[in-house]
C-alpha cells in the first residue's frame, strides 16, 4: 500500500538522520535545518494511521531534529572563529613587514656592542649550554649556561669572548645544547633575530619569509624590533 511505502521512507530518513546525528560531519555540511523539518512534516503526513508514531518516539525524534540543529550551528561558529583568528594572525604578520622579529633559527649578525639570543627547551633538562660560533673559522668564541626549566626564554650576549675581549662584528652561529643529569641530549632550538621580507598565507599556516633566507612560522615569534 502507498501508505506503507511512505511510511518506510519516513523510518528510512528518519534512520539516516539517526547516522547523520551520530556524528557524520560531511553529511553536515550539505543540509541545513529546514531539511529535517520537512523529513518532520513528511513523516507526520505518511505514517500509517493504524499504527501512529508512539509519544514517547516522536519526542525522541524531535529530539534528535535539535541535536542536529545546534551541531550544525556549532559547527558553523567554529568556522567562523578560524577563520577570524586566521584573519587576525595574516593582520599581525602584516605589521612585522620591515622589522627585526626573534624566531627560531641559529644563524645571525653580530652588528651592535650587544645582542638578544633566545633559546627554547624541552622537559626533562637539567643543564643547558649555550655556544656562540665564529662562522670565519668555525670556532667557539663564547660558553654561556642557560635555563634549564622548560620553556622559551631569551638572553644578551655581551659581544664577547671567553677572554673578555670585544669580538669584531661578524656572522656567527648559535648552538644550544640540552642535557638531562645522566648527560642525554634533550630537545632545544636557538632563536635569533632577522628581518621579515614577505608573509606567506597558505591557507593552513601564516608564514614570515625572512632575508636570512629562513621561513618561520608567525605564531613562533618572541620578539620583535625597528
């Protein structure tokens, strides 16, 4: 009979709304809520006036109808939120366009009687050490220890050697070492100043093209200068 048949395609929708509420996202993402209102209506119209839908069961449809709608709308709030955030990271990576930002890297100028470093360290160090390299020959002009608690922190470098004697402004390199007490090599990454050319959307990540020839992401800058 046609009343059966549109019965079971009612139960049928109603069965695919069950999947679509459970979590299927990309089904999500083709319907609004006015399609369920009208799987609603046409349920109500078709079922079989012999065998009415049970209170209890057209509660817990209805039910199922609001699940879906405040999903939906969950959904469409966090994509607003991504994409406001994305816009105001490329806003800020905007303004570092011409200026010195600190970020990972270990390369660098000596160009002044002293300069910022910075250096970051994974859990589990008990001593860091901090070697600034002559890039001419290839020898380490200065030791320094840093902090080995967990975290991002930054330091000046004075523009000396070991010997207390004012270093020539040159290239130079920053090497960190990390090391736990059993002298196992933790995690650790130097951060050095240079200066931002281009900023790079991707559309997943905002990147700083910098004139070292480094590309940093935007979010891991600690410091910025003129």
């Amino acid at each position: 009979m046609t009343t059966i048949n549109a019965t079971n395609s009612a139960t049928n929708a109603s069965g695919a709304l069950t999947g679509v509420a459970s979590g299927q996202n990309a089904a999500l993402n083709s319907v609004n809520f006015d399609t369920f209102l009208k799987l609603l209506v046409a349920q109500l119209k078709n079922q079989d006036p012999l065998n009415p839908m049970e209170g209890t069961e057209f509660t817990a449809q209805l039910a199922q109808y609001s699940s879906v709608e405040q999903q939906i709308n969950s959904n469409n709030y966090l994509k607003q939120i991504v994409a406001q955030r994305d816009f105001g990271e490329q806003n800020l990576a905007t303004s570092y366009l011409g200026k010195d930002v600190l970020g990972p890297g270990n390369l660098f100028a000596k160009t002044g009687a002293t300069t910022q470093l910075g250096y970051e360290v994974g859990a589990g160090a008990s001593k860091v050490t901090l070697e600034v390299i002559d890039n001419q020959n290839g020898s380490v002009i200065r030791t320094m220890n840093g902090d080995p608690k967990e975290g991002i922190r930054t330091l000046v470098w004075d523009g000396k050697n070991d010997a207390g004697q004012v270093v020539a402004d040159n290239a130079f390199t920053l090497r960190v070492r990390a090391t736990d007490g059993e002298g196992k090599v933790k995690p650790s990454q130097g951060y050095v100043y240079g200066r931002v050319n281009s900023v790079l959307n991707d559309g997943n990540n905002v990147n700083l093209q910098m004139a070292d020839g480094r590309n940093i992401a935007a979010n891991s800058v600690i410091g910025v200068r003129n």
